[in-house]
C-alpha cells in the first residue's frame, strides 16, 4: 500500500490537539514510514510576512494568504508544496503536477509577478513510523482519499476538510458518533 499523493482526513472523532479537524497531504508512504502537511491549519504567519522577507511585493494571488502549520515537527522549517514541477535548489517531485522544495531560491521566483505557479507554504511537518499510520488507519483514526490539487492550492483553508470528505461522498458531521434523544 503507497499512499503517496492521498489526503489523510482526521475523523471527526479524533481528539488529538494538533491533528484534530485535519487533512494532511501525504507526500511519501512506504515501509519505512510515512511524511506529509497539514492543509488545512493556518498558522499566525501571512503569505504577506513570509515575501516581505524576500524584499519583494507579495503576489495578488498570496495576498491575505495563510502559512500552514504542517506539522508538529520541526515547526521552525519552511516547506513549500507547488505546481508545476519545478527545480529549485531543493526540490522533490511527489507527482507529475506537484513537488515540494525547502530551499528559499523558490520564494524568488514565487515573487514574480509573471510566475502563475500555485503554492502552499508550511512551517513544520507530519511524520509517521514504520507501521503507524497503517495501525492508525485501522483503528478508524484517519480516512484515506485520492489527493485533489483544487482542495491543496485553490480552495480557502476553512473549507478543505469538508471538501476532502465529500470526495468521499460522505459529510465529516454523518461520523460524529454521538445520539440525540427524542
């Protein structure tokens, strides 16, 4: 099982203080663990902070944008998922349409007014042991849908978890668990 290029959809059942509500985007899956982002968790950073520090006007396209908080992980470390592929100093190629680079040369040339390139910048990553996340997934921790480049870099933030559950046809509130009384 590669779950490589998958959202992860925390159920709505899980009581985790950072994955809680979440969809992470996983980037690599294989029998020596699992690494991925969270999509879905805005971080105190704007998009307008992360390009003043490169000198330069933030883009009208980043502009009232969101840093993710990726993971609880080295939260202190910038990572940048992006389409299309494109090399920069310290990139990984996760698909045809999508790779992720840590080096800062990609802020560069995400500035440019002429690049249309979609990104979503977190601090920090989501990482899984060998077998933890198959053990997860088992217990009903997470769903497991197809990724979809549309919820990662177009949709608002706010509205990417209900958009990954209805890739599954189903409603995040349809899995609460809990009864009413008549």
């Amino acid at each position: 099982m590669n779950l490589s290029n998958h959202f992860l959809i925390a159920m709505p059942t899980l009581n985790d203080s950072f994955f809680s509500g979440c969809v992470v985007y996983l980037c690599e899956h294989s029998n020596k663990g699992a690494m991925g982002f969270v999509i879905n968790k805005a971080s105190p950073v704007s998009m307008d902070i992360v390009f003043s520090s490169t000198g330069k006007a933030t883009p009208q396209r980043f502009i009232g944008k969101d840093v993710m908080l990726g993971g609880p992980l080295h939260p202190d470390r910038g990572f940048v998922l992006h389409s299309p592929v494109q090399t920069w100093q310290n990139t990984m190629p996760i698909t045809e349409e999508i790779a992720l680079t840590t080096s800062r040369d990609i802020l560069e040339g995400l500035a440019n007014q002429d690049n249309e390139s979609d990104a979503v910048l977190t601090m920090g990553y989501s990482s899984w042991e060998a077998g933890q996340l198959e053990k997860e997934i088992a217990q009903n921790t997470w769903l497991v849908a197809n990724a979809d480049s549309e919820i990662i870099f177009r949709l608002p933030t706010q509205e990417r978890y209900a958009a990954a559950f209805a890739k599954l046809g189903i409603r995040p509130e349809n899995l609460m668990g809990v009864m009413g009384h008549a």
